[in-house]
C-alpha cells in the first residue's frame, strides 16, 4: 500500500473505475485532476500515472471515528491517523472526545465535532462536556459552533445493556431540550449526529430533526420509515459490537449470559439494517474506532463486511463508505469521481463491487 500526492495535475491511466454510484464498474480509460479536483480534460502540464492494471474508486470515508481514544495505549495520534490512511481511508466524521480537540492532520481530512454534549450524571462523559441545563447546552453549541466544529455531537441515551437483552436506560434529554438543541445547530449550520439506542432514544431524535441516529440499537421496525420520512440517515456501528464476540480478551471478560445476549442485540441490529436498507434508508458505514476493541483503520472493512452480512447488496455497502458516507459527514464534493470533485482516490486490485473484501489491501491512496 503506498499513500501518494497528486502532482498539481496529473492524467492517470486506469484499467477500471467505480465512480462511487453505480452499480457496475467502468472500464479502462484516463482520468485527469487539476489543482486537486478531477477535471474532464487534460492540464497541460499532466504528470502520468499508470494504474492501467487496477481498479480505481473513490477513498473511503469513516463516519464514526474517536481520534482522542488509542486502540492501543502505545498508538500516538500520528499512529491512528496513519493507520486510518494505510487501510484507504481518507476522510473521517470526529464523534467526540473527554477533552477540548480540534483535530487537523495535513493528509486525513477530518469533519471535528470537539467534544459532544452530554447530560450530567448520565453516559457520556468520555466523549462529551457534561451539560445541566438547557442554557448551559446552547450556550456551549454557541461556542463550538465559533470555535470552528463541523458538526455537533449530542449523547441522546446510554449504551445497551450486555446483561440484560433489549435494555436501554434512562433518556438524559427531554424532548423540548433535543429539539432546542438541534434547532440552535442547524441555526448555526451544524448538521447533528446523535447517539441514540432504544427506541424511545430514536424517535425523540427524529421528532427533534437531527441528521443522523449513530448506533440505533434496539429501533422498532415500524421506526425504520420514519428515517426515510426526515431524510435521517443511520450509521448502525456494528463492529463495537462485533469485536466483544470476536476479539479474545473481551469475550474472555464476559459471562455466558453476556455473550448470548450480546450475540443477540448484534444479530437483531444487523436484521433491521437489512430492513432499513431495502426500505431506502442512507445509510453509513462508521467504525466507532477508538472505542473499546475497535481499532483505528482497519475495521472499516470490517464494517463493510458486517453491512453485507446484514444483506444490502455490495453497491450500496460501498456507498456507506464512499458517497453517502461524505454526504452523511458533510464532505462537500466528495466521495463520487465525477468533474469537479475532490481527487481523493483509492486504488484497488480487482473488481469492488464482486468482492469487496479486496478492499482489506488497496494498492494505493491518491491525496492531495
Ligand atoms: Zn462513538
């Protein structure tokens, strides 16, 4: 895997390309890139590269990544965002952190939420400025919206219970306080990822307009339409999930009884995804990197595979982390090869739309 910057314009030879939409890939030909954006015809001044034996697609995009949080406690910020890169990553949605972080990185480009908000005595804490009162909470959106966050992150439930199936706690917002909330953030151009699980969680989510329900464990199916209804996009985050029955040492922490019911919630999460998907739902790929077992990188492939599984077919699972992806983070001209988007390029051996597993090893990131 190399990771390369464009010259200033480049023409590069390809033996196919997936433009982050279709559902077939393209054959053989020539894309151009001036000043970093894909162009339609040559600069004068082209340097070419010669990928005529692979496949070319846009980068892929995380839309659920905690920067501030190490896989590993010897993983320094350069070394998670080096990881992210090397496995073909090169945009990433920022979902909070404990401390005041804006993050920049010359190559990764990163929508910055800083620090979610979350409400005193409630989960959260790790990720978010705790809040008491509904001024307190506007005037903190105030003040991140002018120090420069993208985004907003809001903590509208607990996590899940791995002890008891389908439990989800106590709902730190009221429903005036969410929609005040997220009507002040739009107000101020800040679209609203909200963590939400439980079904009560997710309807007070909707009801406020947020832009999209992060994890939305335990959603009623008769919920899923309502998605569609508000243009609400859902970032499932499986892989969190996934690595407890997966990885080792975390199935070594839990009893039987946790285990099955782990197994459980997941099995059921990836039912709905299926669901949701062929209702038509936006959906996005987000690893929730950095969380406990999730590293930072590599298991954005391990989420595409999870979204398969749910059933969505391949095109679709690509666009959770390609096109819809940069519009869920509010990438601007990002994440479809077309004349005037970002050249943020992915090279891939063989055909991603057959087998997307291919997308554990690419070839080659394209910045600029
Ligand atoms: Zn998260």
């Amino acid at each position: 895997m190399q990771i390369i910057t464009l010259p200033e314009e480049t023409a590069i030879y390809y033996g196919a390309l997936w433009n982050g939409i279709d559902t077939e890939i393209a054959g053989a030909g020539t894309l151009y890139t001036i000043g970093g954006l894909i162009s339609n015809k040559p600069g004068c001044q082209a340097k070419s590269l010669d990928f005529s034996h692979l496949t070319l697609m846009p980068a892929m995009i995380d839309c659920h990544v905690h920067l501030a949080m190490p896989y590993k406690s010897s993983d320094s910020l350069a070394a998670r965002i080096n990881k992210i890169l090397m496995a073909g990553v090169a945009a990433v949605r920022e979902a909070g952190s404990r401390n005041e972080t804006f993050f920049s990185d010359p190559r990764l480009l990163i929508a910055n939420c800083c620090r979610a908000i979350s409400k005193k005595g409630f989960y959260g804490s790790n990720l978010s400025k705790e809040v008491s009162s509904l001024p307190e909470a506007l005037a903190e959106i105030n003040r991140l919206a002018s120090q420069g966050a993208q985004h907003l992150k809001l903590i509208t439930s607990d996590i899940f219970s791995f002890s008891q199936y389908g439990k989800t706690g106590p709902l730190p917002f009221s429903q005036s306080e969410l929609t005040a909330m997220t009507e002040l953030a739009k107000k101020l151009g800040l679209a609203v990822m909200a963590h939400a699980s439980g079904d009560e969680a997710v309807r007070r989510c909707i009801e406020a307009g947020v832009n999209s329900i992060e994890h939305g464990y335990f959603m009623l199916e008769e919920t899923l339409p309502e998605l569609i209804k508000h243009d609400i996009a859902w970032v499932p985050t499986l892989t969190p999930v996934a690595v407890h029955l997966s990885n080792p040492h975390l199935c070594s922490l839990l009893s039987p009884a946790e285990k099955n019911t782990i197994s459980r919630s997941l099995e059921r999460q990836i039912e709905m995804v299926g669901l949701g998907g062929a209702l038509g739902i936006r959906i996005g790929a987000g690893t929730d990197a950095g969380g406990k077992g999730v590293p930072h990188g590599s298991s954005l492939v391990k989420e595409i595979e999870l979204l398969r599984q749910a059933g969505l077919p391949n095109a679709q699972v690509l666009k959770a982390a390609t096109s819809e992806a940069a519009k869920i983070c509010a990438f601007a001209n990002l994440g479809v090869i077309q004349p005037g988007y970002r050249a943020l390029l992915l090279a891939v051996r063989g055909n991603p739309l057959i087998q997307p597993e291919i997308l554990a090893q690419p070839e080659a990131l394209l910045l600029n």
